[in-house]
C-alpha cells in the first residue's frame, strides 16, 4: 500500500511516482465525459484516443489548462481515480501525497490543488515548485551555495528558474508549453495549406519531424485533415522546415522567458549558471535541437536532462520520501 505518493498534475501528462517503485502511472491528462450529465466515460489513455473523434453526446476534455486546475470537478475526479490505482480502493491509511505545481501560481490556484488532492483521497497534501523538482529528479545538488538554472518545459508551461541553497532565487512562469507549440503548428498548416489537422496529429508531426532551428537532414512527413475551402478529406506532406517556421513565435515567448531570468539573476549566481550551464527538463525538452537553439541565443551552453519527461515526478518523489530533508523546498500544505 502507498503512504507516500508524488504526483506529477500535468496539462497533457499525469504522471505517479511511488517511493522504492518508480514511475508507476504515465496518461494523458485527458477525461471523457457524457454530455448530458457529467457521467465519466474514460480517463486517461483511452479518453485522449477519443479526442476528435467522439459523437456530440461525448465531450473529451483536458481538466487542466496552463498548468493549473481549469476545471475542479474534473480534475478531482481524474486524481482520485490515480490515488485508487496505486494505494487501492480499501485501504486503511490515507497517502500522504505530494504535487508539483507551477512557480507563478495564484494562491487561488494552489487552494484548488490543494483542495482537489485532499477530496481525492489523500490524509495530507504538499506542493513542491516545479522547478525545484525538475532539478531534484534531474540530479542537481540543489541544496548546494551556488546556483543552477532549470528550464522545464511542459504541455502547458515553461517554468524558468536559478536555485541556489534548495529554494528559487529568480524565477518566471510564461503559459507556453509542447500545447502551444502544437496548436502553433496547426495554425501555420491552415494559414499556408487551407488544410485544417487535429491536434493529435499535430503533435504526432511535432514529435516525429519537428526540430528548433534548421536540421542537417531534411525529413519529410505526410498529414491528412480537411481541406478549409471545401470541407474535403485532403493529405500533404509536411517537411522539417516547415515546422521550424510554424514553431517559430512559441519558441521566442520561452526564449524571453529564458534572457528575462538570466537578466534578473545576481552577478555571483550568474557567473555559476556560465560555469555549469543550464538544464532543460520536461516533454518539451524532447524536441530535437532545442539545447542547439537555447544555447545559441542566450550564449550559456545548455544541455537537455536524462529522461527529461520524468525529472519532475521523480523530484517529487525524492521530496516525498525525504520529507525532512527538503522542507525548505516545499510549499506545506493542510491536513
């Protein structure tokens, strides 16, 4: 049985780690409901294969939006539904659980996080920055007098941060992630190709031939969706430059985000980041070049984390296990 449960509440991803276990759940943050009545078709996998594809009496819909509980019923009802999956429907105990939650979170925001864990099952609830985590599951030192600078990007966020002494010294929070550059994407096929595409294939293009900046290898991929003008079942082929191009304005918003950070961080700080040079973490992470690209435009080398998706659940994870240990580093929650 679970005591102790990390959850990484993700826009695209819930992710579950369990101390001693590992990562034991990875699903689309993704719920179907009935129309009607709010009824809960399907959760996870099988609700995102819905996507696009349901009748109107079925509405498959993301419960998180930029980070952040959009819609807290929902979400509860996802949360529970992973709780009882790992610590089982009976049990005795009540996890303790812990949640990673974007840096520019409201206090209005973190309350429904908060509330939605604790609804969903949990004795007691506690939330650990993004970030912070990100750096924990990726190995940095971060209790360390020196500083570390992460960049997580997510489904629904680019979390940029330097930590020095386990807690973040300059930090932003800009609501663009791996979603935005998806639907960016669909934007550039529909605006240059009349063809609009849903967005799972938009991500599938991103996934498959989507790069930063212009890569060495031209690679070429077929997309089919509806013609705009006449409503028509229609394919083209998409090639890797074309996404550089799509992709292009997302990208600008995070590397702002990045200079306005390295802007804000203090001379000593600065001078380590250089030395070290910064780590990038998150699905978002995943997109080919994106380390060529950051370290070119901010001229500190960068370098993309091992398993980067999952830096920030097993963060979460460590922070669980060792409670005491990083108190500093965690937003304490209520019983």
């Amino acid at each position: 049985m679970a005591n102790r449960i990390a959850i990484d509440l993700g826009t695209t991803n819930v992710l579950v780690y369990l101390p001693k276990k590992g990562i034991v759940v990875d699903e689309p943050s993704v719920v179907a409901l009935q129309a009607e009545n709010n009824q809960i078709v399907a959760i996870g996998e099988e609700a995102k294969n819905m996507i696009g594809r349901t009748p109107e009496s079925i509405v498959a819909a993301h419960p998180l939006k930029d980070g952040v509980i959009a819609n807290y019923n929902i979400s509860e009802a996802m949360l529970r539904h992973f709780i009882n999956r790992v610590s089982g429907k009976i049990r005795f105990t009540r996890p303790e659980v812990m949640i990673a939650t974007p840096v520019g979170i409201t206090s209005t925001e973190r309350r429904a996080v908060i509330d939605a864990v604790i609804s969903a099952g949990a004795k007691q609830a506690y939330l650990i920055k993004e970030p912070i985590a990100a750096a924990l599951g990726a190995g940095v030192p971060i209790a360390a007098p020196s500083g570390n600078m992460i960049i997580d990007i997510g489904g629904g966020t680019t979390e940029v941060a330097v930590i020095s002494l386990g807690d973040v010294v300059a930090s932003t929070s800009v609501r663009v992630g791996g979603d935005k550059i998806d639907i960016a994407i669909s934007n550039y096929v529909r605006k240059k190709h009349n063809l609009i595409i849903g967005e799972q294939t938009a991500e599938e293009t991103k996934k498959r031939i989507g790069s930063a900046i212009e890569p060495k290898k031209e690679q070429k991929m077929e997309v089919s969706g509806s013609n705009a003008i006449t409503g028509l079942p229609e394919s083209l082929v998409l090639t890797s430059s074309d996404i550089v191009k799509a992709i292009k304005p997302p990208l600008l918003e995070i590397i702002n985000a990045v200079k306005s950070v390295l802007q804000k961080t203090p001379p000593e700080l600065a001078s380590d980041v250089m030395d070290k040079g910064i780590i990038i973490t998150g699905g978002g992470a995943l997109l080919e070049n994106i380390d060529t690209l950051l370290t070119k435009v901010t001229g500190v080398p960068c370098q993309v984390a091992e398993d980067p998706r999952f830096c920030v659940v097993k963060g979460a994870g460590i922070a669980v296990e060792h409670l005491d240990a990083y108190k500093k580093s965690i937003l304490w929650a209520r019983e």
